[in-house]
C-alpha cells in the first residue's frame, strides 16, 4: 500500500462540498497519476462526497493506492437507500428542490460513478447506511 | 482558441485577474453540475449560470480552461477568492450563453465528445 488515507465527510454542510475530493486530486498529482486515471477518480470521488453531503446522516470516503489499483471506499451511517435499481437509473433524484437549484441532483451521480470507476459495488440497507466500493486500474 | 481571444472577442471580464493564456479545446453549457462532471473534459470552457463554490470545485478537479458566467450575473467575492486559490479563470460575459456558443464555434472550439 503507497497511501490509505480516510476523509470523514458532514451531513448538510455545501460550502466544503468538494473539499475532499480536491484533497484526494492533490494526492493523485504528487504521486504522479496519470491525468486519465485522475480524471475518472475525480469525477467519482466528487460524485460521492456530493452525495455523502446532501443524502447521507454523514459518512467517510476511504481513499487507497496500491501498486497497480486505486481504491475508493464510501460508506456513511444513513438513512440507506430503498430502492438501489431505481437510484441506479439516470435521472432518477430524491434531492431537494433547494440542492436543485443549485445544479444537484440530476440523478446522474450513481451513474457517472459507475461509468467512471473500473470496479463499482454497493450495498445498501434502510436504517443502516450505504457503502460503495470503486476501484481503478493503473 | 485562447482565453485571450475569447476575452478579445467576446468583450467578456475576467474577475479573476491575471491568468495563464490556456487553449480552449472544446466547450459545454449547462447548469447540472453531474452533467458537467459526466461530460467535462480538460482544457474545456464551461458556460454556466451557475455561480457557487461548487462550480469553482467542479472545474478544478476536470482542470477546465475557464468558467464562463453569461449574462454579467452576479459572482460573489468569496467564489472569486476560491478560484484564484485554484488557478480557476472565471469570465463574465454581457452575452447570454447562446451567443457565446456561437461566439466560440465560430471560432472553431468543438462540443465537448460525449461523456
């Protein structure tokens, strides 16, 4: 393992959204990822800690490189995701007509992640929380 | 394109002072910020309403060109200050985002390929 890093993230609070994932950019750069990978990462990594922030009680984001993998690993404690077909699917938003406004929830989060990530898998139980695992090769 | 000739040519702002001259590659409009992520590409010029932290957040993890605020609304000195903190260009622009469409693909700046 080069680096295993876990940033917690808050419920609610929009103004550091993004904060993280400029953290884990940063860490990718010194370490000389290439801009591909980086791009792909980011785009996860920011999907995921929009998320934390505007539906979860409040989670960590998980951030690991090995030799040949980067690992990002999203977990929170709530409220857990009823129906995980459905907020697989584009367009799909339980978002608030507020974080609306403000460009978020185009139901496109879920989605961008898998796309982006070269191993994606989430578990999800109602009351407990939800935990996404997405993996990059180098 | 450059940021330099956009500015030239659309008569636009820059709020965020001096900057590097980057090349424009493509360029995108829209105000869904998971649109943008699926879509943004490096080196890209983003046309958007709009204008909170999470914008400067978006075009700093893709490393866009420039953002581009139509329109001359209103940009708050905090988003600014977190731009210049990025090396985020942010222009504002008289013209709606549809005459800076066809402002940039007159001048050959291709759509952003699909995401």
């Amino acid at each position: 393992m080069i680096i295993k890093e876990t940033y917690p993230v808050a419920a609610d609070d929009m103004s550091v959204a993004g904060d993280v994932s400029a953290s884990i950019k940063r860490q990718m750069k010194r370490l000389g990822i290439p801009n591909q990978i980086m791009r792909r990462v980011s785009v996860c990594t920011y999907e995921a800690e929009i998320n934390l922030v505007i539906h979860s009680d409040g989670g960590e984001i998980d951030f690991a490189i090995s030799e040949d993998e980067i690992c990002v690993h999203v977990r929170d404690v709530g409220p857990g995701i009823p129906d995980l077909d459905k907020a697989m699917t584009e367009g799909f938003s339980t978002a608030t007509s507020e974080v609306r406004n403000m460009g978020f929830g185009a139901g496109m989060g879920l989605p961008n992640m898998k796309r982006n990530a070269d191993g994606f898998a989430i578990t999800s139980e109602v009351g407990k929380g939800t935990d996404i695992v997405m993996t990059f090769n180098i | 394109m450059k940021v330099s000739e956009l500015i030239a040519l659309s008569g636009a702002k820059c709020l965020t002072g001096e900057y590097e001259d980057r090349e424009i590659a493509c360029g995108y409009t829209c105000d869904l910020l998971s649109h943008v992520m699926g879509k943004g590409q490096a080196d890209m010029a983003w046309i958007t309403v709009q204008a909170h932290m999470n914008v400067i957040a978006v075009a700093a993890l893709l490393d866009f060109a420039c953002v581009i605020i139509p329109e001359s609304l209103p940009v708050e000195a905090p988003i600014i200050a977190k731009a210049q903190d990025e090396d985020i260009i942010i222009l504002s622009s008289e013209k709606t985002a549809f005459e800076l469409v066809v402002l940039l693909a007159a001048n050959g700046v291709a759509p952003a390929k699909k995401g």
